[in-house]
C-alpha cells in the first residue's frame, strides 16, 4: 500500500507553472480593475446611452472570439513571445482608456447624459483601446491554458483547479486595488491606470521568470495554420446539432453580460450616484471561490447538459430578485448598510456565480460529446462561440432593456437620480428573467431532440 503523498510532492509542478499562474492572476486583476466601470466610464465621458454598453459587448466578445486565432499564433511563435505582446498591448489599450481624461482635456459627467456629445479625440482612443484590449486578452488564456496543460505532471485536475482558483484571486485582487485607488484619489479614471500597473507587472513576470513550457505534441504533427482555423470555424458551422448548441447556449452569457452592462446602469443612474460596482461584482468571484469544491462534490456527478439547464434557470432567476426592492417600503435608495437596490444587486451577482458554477464548468464537456468522432479538439477549440455571442447581443440589447424598458416613465430628481416607475422597472427584471427560463427550456428542448438524432 503506498503512502500519501507529501504537500509538497502533491503540489510540485515546474516553475513554468506557477509563473504561468502569476501572469494570469496580474492579467486578471488588471481587466476587472476597469471592467465594472466601463459603461459608467464610457458613459460620462459623454458617448450617451447606448455607445458604452455596445463597446463593452465588442470587447468581451473580442476576449472570447479571438483565441481561436491569438492561440494558433501562440502555438507557432511561443508562449513567452505571446505573452510579452499580450502585455505590452494590454498596457497601450488601458493608457489608451484613460488617454481622453488624462492627456485629452476631457472632464467626466456625474452623470451619463442621453445623446453622444464626445467627440473624434474620445471615439478614436476609446475605440482603438478596445481593440488593443480585445486582442491582447485573447492571447493570454490560451497561453497560461496550454501552459498548464503541458505542466500538470498528470495531475490536470488538480493543476486546473490551481489555476481557476488563481483566476478568480486576481478578479478581486484587481477590484479591492481599483477601489481603493479610486476612492482614495476621487478620481474614477484612475481605475485605468491600476489596469495599466498590473499590466506591467504581468510583463515583467513574463520578461523576468516565465520560460516556454517543453511541448507534449507530437513533433511530427503540423501546427494549424490561420486558413486552416478558418477552414475549421467553418467546418464546425456546418454541424446543424453544433450551432443549435451556439444558439441555445449563448442566452446564458446574454444574461451574465448584463453584471457588466445592466446592473452598473442601474445601481448608478438609479440607486446611487457613487456606486462601489468594483466591491458589488466582487461577490462573483468571491462566491466561486468559497463554493466551487462543494458544488463540485454535491453535483459533479450530473449530466453536463442537466447541470448547464440548472446553471441558466439559477441566473436567469437571480435578475428577478431585483424586483423586490422596487416595492418595498423606502424603495431601492432607502439605506440598510448600504442602498437596497445595491444590496440586491450584490445579490444577483451571487446567485449568478453559482449559475456559472453549475453551467460554466461543464459547457467544454458537453461540446465534447456534440463533435464527430475524432475531432472532439477541433470543436472543442471553438467552445467559447457561445460566450462570445452573448457578448456581443448582449451589450446593445442590455443598454435598450435598461433605457427603454426600465427607465420608461422614469423622473429625474435633484440629486441627479432617476426615480423609476416600479412597474416598468419590474417589466425590465422580468424580460431577463424570462429570456433565461426560455433558453434553459431551449436546452431541455434541444437536448431532448438531440437524443433521438443518429450519433
């Protein structure tokens, strides 16, 4: 019978390895320093109402597109290379953000108004940040991903679970910094250059002790090339069943984009003029790290496809809770230890953690049994299509919900605040709520189809 392994044998992986961690957790921590404000951001820098949600729905969905083609590049020039590029365009895409307010001679608004009064010296660096971010973003996961995967000594679970934790410490990591920094200085632009420190440490992790891992791959199979991903793109869209999937599937992070789209809009525009968004969101990454093992344990037995219909019917019933408040006694700025429509708030994003915890984790698995025999890694290389496109819906389509549903009727008041009519506000909550239900009902559906179909 042998022994149990030591700590120290069980956690040894390379130095690669947890220098690949680093990296990640300062990458992390520099994108949610800036991600819960951007539409505040943008807003007050005079792009109107609807300009900052769809910028916002451009960049996740450039995070989450790009990889197909940012992890090719990765696997033909290196990682370290990749990784420095990354770096160096994260930190131009961030200075970038803040260049209209720090160099541009622009003043933020306290509060967004309705039409775009910014102009080409706000439009031209915002837009190229966002494009910069985008593609610098996309190279990151694939490189610290392979990574991990070519250094887990054959312990993959155990490495990947290192590495999900490590994710999730940097997204508050970079929240808690913003949120000092931001509130010690007064300034909201400062969130920007936070990004920009962290950025600059994630480069010199990378200049100073990261070393491309040793590949597993066969030396002898070739490397994909940029046509062939697009050829692969379009071979795997021509799989009915697969892009049924797409469909279905993306209404989950429709619904998880509007943390970063709706509920900012909402919590500043109606609930609080300084709203500590970096703090609310917090409890997303929080919630994941406090319960990612029990779940695990308690239903990691359920077929994939059950455990994503329960993650949607979680996250399309926490936006229904924000209906409460709105006819509670005070309303939603009526004060406990903080607003009541921020403390449900905080609430939403909770519940929407264990939403991704039941569906998230097992979105790769169940792509995997939906790809032809054999080509399981071609398909599972465009797993994050569905994450993509309810990015991009879901910036533009959030920003109409919020200023043409819940603030229909709205009045504004002295204090710079909208005071909402409770029934259009509720109508708004109950569209989200509604739009989830249906997509875990089209998954059931789907699913149902899918197995009376042939293999």
């Amino acid at each position: 019978m042998s022994a149990e392994p030591s700590f120290r044998e069980k956690y040894r992986f390379p130095a690669s390895y947890w220098n690949a961690n680093l990296t990640e957790l300062f990458e992390r921590a520099a994108y949610y320093s800036m991600a819960s404000f951007i539409v505040i951001y943008l807003g007050r820098l005079g792009l109107g109402d609807y300009w900052p949600s769809t910028l916002n729905g451009v960049l996740w969905f450039l995070v989450y597109f790009l990889p197909i083609l940012s992890g090719t590049i990765a696997d033909q020039i290196g990682f370290r290379r990749s990784l420095l590029l990354a770096c160096v365009l994260l930190v131009g895409g961030y200075f970038l953000m803040g260049y209209p307010v720090w160099f541009g001679g622009q003043t933020l608004a306290l509060q967004a108004g309705k039409e775009v009064t910014a102009g080409m010296g706000v439009m031209a660096p915002v837009a190229m940040a966002i494009v910069l971010i985008g593609i610098g973003g996309s190279f990151v996961k694939p490189c610290i991903a392979g990574t991990v995967q070519r250094t887990h000594l054959g312990k993959a679970t155990l490495a990947f679970a290192i590495f999900y934790m490590v994710i999730n410490i940097g997204s508050v990591f970079g929240r808690l910094t913003a949120f000092f920094v931001r509130t010690k200085l007064g300034k909201l632009d400062t969130i920007f250059l936070v990004s920009m420190v962290a950025a600059v440490l994630a480069f010199l992790t990378v200049l100073l002790l990261y070393r491309d891992p040793e590949s597993t791959q066969d030396p002898n199979k070739p490397r994909r090339t940029i046509p062939e991903v697009f050829f692969g793109m379009f071979k795997v869209l021509r799989s009915g069943r697969f892009v049924m999937f797409l469909v279905v599937s993306s209404g989950f992070y429709f619904i998880y984009n509007q943390v970063y789209n709706v509920l900012p809009l909402y919590v500043k525009k109606t609930v609080e003029l300084t709203p500590a968004m970096d703090l609310y969101t917090m409890a997303n990454p929080i919630t994941i790290v406090l319960f990612q093992l029990l779940i695990t344990k308690l239903f990691g037995k359920m077929p994939p496809i059950k455990s994503i219909i329960v993650g949607t019917v979680i996250i399309g019933l926490s936006m229904l809770i924000n209906v409460a408040p709105l006819y509670m006694a005070g309303g939603v700025t009526m004060k406990l230890w903080l607003p009541l429509g921020s403390l449900f708030v905080v609430m939403t994003v909770a519940l929407i953690a264990f939403g991704e915890l039941f569906a998230s984790s097992r979105l790769y698995e169940y792509i995997g049994s939906l790809a032809p025999k054999g080509q399981e890694g071609l398909f599972l290389g465009y797993a994050n299509l569905p994450m993509a496109i309810g990015s991009l819906v879901g910036g533009p389509a959030g920003a109409w919900l919020f200023n043409k549903v819940m603030c229909e009727g709205a009045v504004a008041q002295a204090d710079g605040l909208l005071k909402l009519d409770p029934k259009a506000a509720a109508t708004g909550w109950i569209i989200l709520t509604l739009f989830g239900l249906g997509s875990a009902l089209s998954l059931w559906v789907y699913n149902r189809w899918l197995q009376r179909q042939p293999a």
